[in-house]
C-alpha cells in the first residue's frame, strides 16, 4: 500500500491533471463536434505524459529534493522507491501516453506531446540550477497543452493553435515567478536559480512580474480576434487579466511575500476561468 501511495505520488496528479485540461480545452475548442470518449481520451494521454515528464523531472533531483522542505518527503528523497523503479514507471507512463496519443487521434499530436516532454524533463529540469532562462524554457513545454489538444482535434497546427499557446506560454512567467519568490528560501538551499537575473526578491522583479501580467491582457483577446470564441469570453479574459495585474502592482508596492502568494493563487484560477469561459462561449 505504502508503495501504491508513492507511485501515484510520482505523478503529481493535480499538477498532471491541470495539464491534461489543459489540452482538454484545446481539443474542444478545435473540434467541430465535441465527443466526450474524445476529450477523456486527450486527457488521459496527457496526464500519462505530464505524469512520466514528472518523474524525470524527480529522479533528476533526488538530491535536490531532500534539501527542500516542500520536498524532502517524496517518494525518492526518502527511499521509499529507487530510481530504477521510477524509470520503468515512468516508461511505462510515458509509452502508454503517446501510443493513446498516436493511435486515438494522429502522430502529430503524439509527437508534440514527446517533444514536451523532452523540454521538460531533459532540457528545463537541469536547466534550474544553471539559469534564470531556465523559466522562459519551461513555458515552451507548459504552454504546449491547449496546443496538443487542438492539434487532436484537427491535425494540423493552426494560427489558432498558436494563439492558445502564446496565452498559456505568457501566463507561465508570473505564475512561475509567484511561486518562486514564496518558495525563495527552499530554491536557494537546492541552488534553484527561477527568479529573473540577478535573482532577488526586489522591485525589479516584481516589474517583471507585471509586465508578463500585463502582456496576457491582449493576448488573451486574440481568440476574439481569429475567431476561436466570441465577446463574452473576452471580456471575462479582461476582467481577469486586469485583477491580476492589480495584484502585481500590490507586489511592485510592497514586495512582500503575502503580495507574491496572492498571485500565485490568482494565478491557478486565472487560467481554467479564461479557457472555460472560452469553451462554454464557442457552445
């Protein structure tokens, strides 16, 4: 039992399972017709993907991970399961994932799903303790979801597909930044370098915060504009960027941790309230 505990673990299945409503949402929106055996076949080929990118991701940093409070109790740090045992479930994960991925919808999709997987687990984990670009890395494989799930739905990737991307690639930066400024101290003890240079909790920072903040705003009225959802989406889009950047201006006033948690908060409902309204507007 104890061991079927780890495993799932493993997969950080909420993080895995934002991810798969992620492509989720880009499926229906690319679809002609919803089915939903489709958008649950989307999502689970997704969360098998972002479940296996996970665990390269953990094995990576088995010794980072015991410096870290918010980390030390994984199943790898503490023994529980060897990283030999993590490697086969993690293939097995994987395989399964872009096979589902392939066979249920088309070799592009299960192509652009192994490719995000790779950015993540190859090229941004190690990428962390190297350089602050190390984010800018990360949003590539983060803001593919919508991307793939459109890409499942049509086979072929339009301006459309793009333009969900660029969205959730932007919102990427402050959600990332939020949680490395709450999470400086654990970072810094695992030599974690995700704060912009020259990596302080300082006004520069925040600035940057804001910026990215304020980018998603027309951004996000790009699906008006291609034709991907109407009005109604766009202005609940607005709204939402326009609070959260309020936030990031609070953070720019006072640089302040409680200022930073705000916006990571804020940060996980911006984004599923932006792409269901998206949804229920092309309904």
């Amino acid at each position: 039992m104890r061991k079927a505990r780890a495993y799932f673990q493993l997969l950080k299945f909420r993080l895995s399972l934002t991810v798969a409503f992620s492509s989720a949402i880009g499926y229906m929106l690319g679809a002609r017709v919803i089915s939903g055996p489709k958008v649950g076949l989307v999502m689970l080929g997704g969360l098998l993907v972002t479940g296996a990118a996970n665990i390269i991701n953990q094995i990576h940093e088995i010794e980072l991970d015991k410096l870290m409070n918010r980390t030390a109790q994984r199943p790898l740090p503490t023994g529980v399961l060897r990283p030999l045992e993590a490697w086969i479930f993690c293939v097995l994960l994987g395989v399964s994932g872009l096979g589902l991925l392939w066979t249920a919808f088309n070799p592009l999709t299960a192509a652009l799903s192994l490719l995000s997987l790779i950015l993540y687990g190859f090229i941004y984990t190690p990428l962390k303790t190297i350089s602050p670009v190390c984010v800018a890395v990360g949003a590539i494989p983060g803001g593919l979801p919508p991307l793939i799930g459109w890409v499942a739905a049509t086979g072929f990737i339009g301006v459309e597909a793009w333009v969900l991307f660029g969205i959730q690639f932007m919102w990427q930066f402050p959600h990332f930044w939020a949680i490395a400024w709450v999470a400086d101290e654990d970072y810094k003890r695992a030599g974690f370098k995700m704060l912009p240079s020259p990596g302080n909790r300082d006004v520069r920072t925040a600035f940057q915060i804001m910026t990215y903040t304020l980018l998603l705003i027309p951004l996000s009225m790009l699906p008006l504009a291609f034709g991907i959802a109407g009005k109604a989406s766009a202005l609940v889009a607005v709204v939402c960027g326009v609070a959260f950047l309020l936030l990031t201006v609070q953070l720019m006033r006072t640089q302040t941790r409680k200022a930073a948690l705000s916006i990571m908060f804020a940060s996980f409902l911006y984004l599923p309230i932006v792409q269901i309204a998206l949804v229920l507007d092309k309904l």
